[in-house]
C-alpha cells in the first residue's frame, strides 16, 4: 500500500489562485508537502505552500521542470499546457485527474460533444471556426434566433459568453472558434460537486444554488437547494453519471440549469475545487478540498453530508477602486454570529476581482441570507 499521507509526499499544484491556497491548507492538514506553480510569486498560495516555483503553466519546457519535483500533480485551472501533461503521464507522473480528462474540458467544444456521446442533457449546439461563419450561418437561418455564443477555449466567469437575442446583436459576437448554443429559460441555476477516488467511490456534495451579478460572477450561493426533491435528485444522477463516463478520479464542479419546464441541463464542467464549493469548509463535514486528497490518494471519500445551512458571497473589488487593497467593515461583520471570513491575500483589488468570500451559517437558509445582505452592505473591498 503506498504511504501517500507523509512530509516526503510532494504533491504539485499547478496554479495557486484561492482555490490553490485552500487545498494547500486542508493538504497541510495531513502533514503533506504543497508545490505551487504560478507565474505570480505573491499569488495566494504562494504564502503558505511548502515550494513555489514562479513559471506559467502554458510553457511546456515549465511544466516539465514543475513536474520532475513532484510526485504527483493536480491542478486548480483547466488552462495548462496538455502537451506537457502528457510527456509526464508517459514517464510514469501520477496526474489527477487524468490529463486526457483534461484536454476533452479545455475545450467547450469538446465537452458538448462528450455529453453528445454520452447521453449527457445540455443545450443543442453547433460548432463554428469564426464569428464570420456564425453571422452566415444566423443570416440564411440556419441557427435561429436567440442563441448563445461560447469561445471553445480560453473563457471564464463569463467572458467569452455572448447572448445574442437578434439581428442587431451580431455585432457583439465574439471571434474565435465557438460554439452556438440555444438560450435556455433559466429558472434557477445550481451546481453539484462530486468526487470519485481511484476505486471509484463516488460522492456527491449537496446541490447549490448559485445566482449572479451584472458581471456574470456567483454573487450568492445557497445550499441547500430549496428544488424539489426530484431536481436534485436528477442533478445528482447527471454528476455521478458524467463523472463515472470520464472514470476520473478528484473533483467534478458540474454546472447545470433547470429551465422553467424544471429541465435539467448540463452547462459546463470543470475538474478541478470549485468557486460554488466554498461553503464546504464550513457548512459540510468535508471540505472539497480534503475530499479532493480523499479521491486522489486512494482513501475513502468523507461524509458530505451538511452540518449547517450556509449562504456564500463572492467579496468582489468594488467597481470604481483600483490599488492596493483595504477592507472596509470587517469588525461589523465579525460581530455576526455565524459570518466566516476569507480574505486571499491578494495584495491589489481591482473591479470585480475575487478578494475574497465569506461563509455565514444559520439555523435556516432565510436567516443565512438576512445576515449574507449585511455582510454585503457592511464588508467593502476598495482601495487606499
Ligand atoms: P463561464 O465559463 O465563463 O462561466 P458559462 O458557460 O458558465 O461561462 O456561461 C456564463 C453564464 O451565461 C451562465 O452562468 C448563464 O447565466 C449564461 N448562459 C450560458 N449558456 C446559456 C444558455 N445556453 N442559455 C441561457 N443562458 C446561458
């Protein structure tokens, strides 16, 4: 039996964003050695990970070099060069989740079709190479009318998403290879993190709910989910489903929309911790990020089951600040019982940066959301 949990296991992380810090600190739990890779040597990680090497993690010849330090890597971004990840997996490098996985989600594209192939329910789509095939296309009517466009590759927290309802919107489409998708009617959009180790044990985390801001970033998560019981039983099915055709072992964020008929759909997925898990820090009995060691060292995935309701908010830099960072009503909001703060040590805030997020807790989810609206009002990020 390998002996993974021990101060000579380096396990590599590429990237060291939040997600990268909070895994380095539930990895720090089991006395594990953290190696960060990110071309920022102030990222968040970079403060409490054992190793840190300053690189990007697009450049081949750096995720060579990363990977030769560790004995195992795993990532907190899809955007890593494969080409690398695939010389390591054939000289033996353990990766999870497998850097096949990987290359299938970099790309919308690819993704849509696996769950084509897979009898996975998401949107009906098209696959285009240019904005100038997508007008054409929208002109002689072969895709009506509204639809949504998606940048195969590159896209995040909504960028690289244009919706375009009309004629006249065309002139927002985006260039690049794309996917045109058709518009759902949300009714409510949710998200469920599942996890499967190397025997395939499969776990799920309770659904979220997750709504938005003008910026198209979560603004507030809510779990649990007040859906009926069937929906949150069909989004369970979908992720243990979607995760057992990928056979990966780590995490699974699967996105989903449930349309006004109370459809379920697939939006995208990422393989990686994830913005909507936050919560499970607290709220659950395991957090994303130790079920995510739990999957890819072989141990029996932990209990998902929740100890609270929870409420999340995204601390995002306010719109007109730019600079160095500086909170404004931390100690009103420490006062709240129940409010959990996390600030990521970024050192400059910018509009709509994630600086940070906060957890509150409550007997109910209407008493959690009460007191996630103080916090909203109270806790500023801006600048000096
Ligand atoms: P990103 O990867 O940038 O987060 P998403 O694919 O999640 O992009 O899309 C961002 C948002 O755009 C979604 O959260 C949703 O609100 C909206 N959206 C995306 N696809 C559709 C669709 N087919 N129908 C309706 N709204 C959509």
């Amino acid at each position: 039996m390998e002996q993974l949990v021990t101060s000579d296991f380096k396990l590599g992380i590429i990237a060291g964003g939040q997600l990268g810090k909070m895994l380095v600190l539930a990895a720090s739990n089991w006395d594990v050695k953290t190696f960060i890779l990110d071309t920022d040597d102030h990222c968040p990680a970079s403060t409490c990970c054992t190793g840190f090497m300053k690189g990007n993690q697009l450049d081949y010849d750096t995720v060579i070099r990363f990977g030769s330090m560790v004995d195992m890597i795993t990532f907190e971004i899809e955007n890593v060069n494969i080409e690398a990840l695939q010389k390591l997996k054939a000289e033996g490098k353990k990766i999870f989740p497998d850097t096949d996985t990987l290359a299938i989600i970099q790309d919308k594209g690819l993704q849509k079709e696996f769950y084509k192939n897979n009898n996975i329910p998401s949107p009906q789509f098209f696959l285009f190479k240019n904005k100038a095939e997508i007008i054409e296309a929208a002109e002689t009517g072969a895709i009506p009318f509204p639809f949504v466009q998606k940048l195969r590759k590159g896209g995040y927290d909504g960028k690289g998403v244009a919706i375009i309802r009309r004629q006249n919107d065309l002139k927002n489409l985006l260039d690049g290879a794309s996917l045109i998708e058709k518009l759902v009617e949300i009714h409510t959009e949710i998200s469920v993190i599942v996890a499967r180790n190397r025997n395939g044990e499969t776990k799920c985390f309770p659904v979220a709910e997750m709504e938005f801001n003008e910026a198209n970033m979560v603004e507030k998560l809510i779990c649990p989910s007040s859906l009926d019981e069937k929906i949150l039983h069909q989004a369970n099915e979908i992720a243990m489903q979607l995760i057992a055709s990928f056979n990966l072992c780590g995490l699974l964020a699967v996105e989903m929309f449930v349309d006004k008929n109370k459809e379920v759909w697939v939006n995208e997925i990422a393989p990686r911790p994830h913005n909507s898990g936050h919560h499970t820090i607290e709220s659950v009995i395991t957090s994303q990020y130790e079920q995510l060691l739990r999957a890819i060292f072989n141990f029996p995935l932990g209990s998902t089951l929740m100890k609270m309701p929870s409420v999340m908010i995204n601390l995002l830099g306010e719109p007109d600040y730019e600079g160095p960072v500086k909170y404004e009503g931390l100690t009103d909001c420490m006062s709240i019982e129940g409010v959990k703060i996390h600030l990521y040590g970024k050192k400059i805030t910018k509009p709509y940066r994630k600086m940070g997020h906060v957890t509150v807790l409550a007997t109910s989810i209407e008493e959690a959301k009460k007191k996630a609206d103080i916090v909203k009002q109270k806790l500023k990020v801006k600048s000096w």
